[in-house]
C-alpha cells in the first residue's frame, strides 16, 4: 500500500526543493519528505481504499468478537447489569480491534505503523476533553430532565439498587451522604478510572481511529467518518442483544448504538486528522465511557435509554452537534500545513495562495 501526504487539490505541493530524498517509514514504504513547522500534525493517508485490507480487519475484528460474545450469551452472560465477570468479558473484548490492526499491518499488507498515530500530541486537547466531556455529559441529563425525559433523584437510589443487587443479599456497608458519595466517585471518574480506561479504549482506538479510519480517508473525511463510526456501533450489536446500554431493545437499541457512534466518530475524526494521536483519540473514548457508567447517569432517573440521556436522541444530537461542529471546523492537513509555513517565513507565494484556495473535495 502506497501512502502520500493529505492533499487538498489535485497539484502535488508541500514538497522540499530538492523532491529526491525519501525515507522509508514501515516495511517498504516511501513517503516524500515535506518541510513542515516541527509543532505539525504529519498525517498520511493511502492514495486510494484498500478495500482487501479493510475486510481482513473487519473479518478479524467482528469474527474474534462477536464469536466471543456470543459463546457468552449462550452460557447465559447478560449485561444489563455489569457483574465482575460481564465486566472482565467486555475489557477483554475491546482489545479485538487491535489485535485486527496488528495483524493486517504486520502479516497481510506489511505497512508497518507510521500511520498508527503513535503519538502523545500536545497535552492542550487532553485538558479539553478532560473538563469539556464531563460538562457535555452533565448537560445532557439537565437537558433530558428539563424536556420531561427523567427526573432528579439527589438520594442516589440507582447506586444504592446497584450495590445491593451486587452485595447479592449481604448488608450493605455504612455509606456516607448522598452528595459526598456522589464527588468521591466524581472524582475518581476523572483521575484513576479515566486512565485506567484509557488502556482498554486505546485496544478499540488502535483499531478504529488508528486504523480502519485511515483506511477509510481516501473517501473524505465526512464520509470516512459516518462509515467507520457505524462500523465502530455495528461491532456492539451482540452485546446490545443481550441487554448492555439499551436493555429491553435488542434491535432498536442496536441502531440508536450506531447513531451515537456517529456521533462519537465525527470528533474522534477531528481529533485524528488535528492531532495525529490515538492516544488521544483513546483518552476522549474513555472520558465518555467513565462518564456514561459513572454517577451523572444516576442522578436521574425515569430515562428511556432510546429518548434520553448520553445512549438516547438527547445525547446523539448534542455528541453530533459537537463533533460536526468541530469536523467542519478542521482544516485539511496539508492546508493548514502550508499556512503554518506562511507565516513563518512571512510570505505567502502565489502558488501556495491557490492551493488553499481550492476547495476542498471532502
């Protein structure tokens, strides 16, 4: 598989004066060096599908997961309520779509990892996503309570219910008050238990973002985007089945996943395409994960998981609202590449002028 950078317009620009040197990034693989101001993202896109590798990953990622998860359901695993046992079956599982990653690019098409996005990134968009998903998340529950979808509870009922079915009859411990329980798992939702599911969100993004995505950019970024976050929702359907974020709704609640995976993927794919890091695109995952099991959801209560809170119609318009926002926001790479070099030298040519300002084809 041959890559080249991201272009705009169908010119080939961006390249150094002398256009003869070529380091080999992977197994084999030639990619012109571009001069580029050293805080730049390099992202590097594949000239065209490869649709061979595509289904090799898919049939890797579905076959080894849905086979796992639906021996699971024929023992009678259920996860409408996570159980130590359920919880330890689905950490497992999200490391399938790396496992895929690894071995198409190392055993099928030998591209190595250049594209993997193995990066930190700057620590500023960490920050973001670190306050911005927590506030996203509590306004989704305020806005659900205010159009009538669920109710307040301060008392925690849903938490104490959880604890209790989890005790399996035992009595339950002294607790403190509701509000002081409520910070303390707050808190650990934003420090421990975010980087904890950091490392199991990076065995999904490692596939997903750090690759099928990829694959998938030769369409355009919007259109990579809508098919890889339905593939992303579509690869959950069995545990969907048997009860996780959409109890009660097998096959509706299969469908409303792919929405808000959609929805999820258009900032994943901002995110990638500005920052080059699946480490980040990782940390945004585990930041909704922590926030979507963690105390927010238990705060109110009387919500259908298809109408209201982060699963339902309320949280799909505001995650999709937010990440089209920011798709729509995000210059393609080499535009904004030659930008940045604009203004370190202080001029722009006429040449790069009319490079961006052609139109972008995604």
């Amino acid at each position: 598989m041959v890559y080249r950078e991201n272009q705009v317009c169908p010119v080939r620009i961006g390249l150094d004066k002398n256009r003869a040197r070529s380091r080999f990034l992977g197994l084999g693989i030639a990619v012109p060096e571009v001069t580029v101001r050293k805080k730049s993202s390099r992202i590097l896109v594949p000239t065209h599908v490869d649709w061979r590798a595509v289904r090799v990953f898919l049939a890797l990622a579905f076959g080894l997961a849905w086979a796992i998860e639906g021996a699971a359901l024929a023992l009678g695993v259920r996860f409408t309520s996570l159980t130590p046992r359920s919880t330890a079956l689905l950490a497992s599982v999200m490391f399938v779509p790396a496992l895929a990653a690894l071995v198409v690019r190392r055993f099928i098409t030998h591209e190595g990892f250049a594209t993997a996005g193995l990066r930190r990134g700057p620590w500023r968009p960490y920050l973001l996503v670190w306050i911005g998903v927590p506030l996203l998340v509590a306004g989704i529950y305020a806005l659900t309570i205010l159009i009538g979808l669920g109710r307040f509870d301060p008392t925690l009922a849903t938490l104490t219910a959880r604890m209790q079915e989890a005790a399996h009859g035992q009595p339950l411990p002294h607790l403190p008050p509701p509000a002081v329980l409520a910070a303390v798992i707050f808190a650990q939702s934003l420090t421990l238990g975010v980087l904890v599911t950091s490392v199991f969100t990076f065995g999904e993004e490692f596939g997903w973002t750090g690759y099928l995505l990829v694959l998938l950019f030769p369409l355009g970024r919007w259109r990579a985007a809508l098919i890889y976050g339905a593939i992303w929702g579509l690869w959950h359907a069995p545990i969907i089945a048997g009860g996780y974020n959409y109890p009660g709704y097998p096959v509706t609640g299969a469908v409303m996943m792919c929405a808000l995976t959609i929805a999820f993927a258009l900032t994943q794919t901002a995110l990638r395409l500005r920052f080059d890091s699946v480490l980040l695109t990782s940390f945004f995952h585990a930041s909704i994960n922590n926030q979507g099991l963690g105390v927010l959801p238990m705060l109110v209560i009387g919500v259908s998981p298809i109408l209201g809170g982060i699963t339902g119609l309320v949280g799909v318009v505001v995650f999709g609202a937010l990440g089209t926002w920011l798709l729509a926001r995000t210059p393609e790479p080499l535009a904004q590449r030659l930008a940045d070099n604009s203004m370190n030298s202080g001029e722009t040519s006429a040449h790069e002028k009319q490079q961006l300002a052609c139109p972008r084809k995604s």
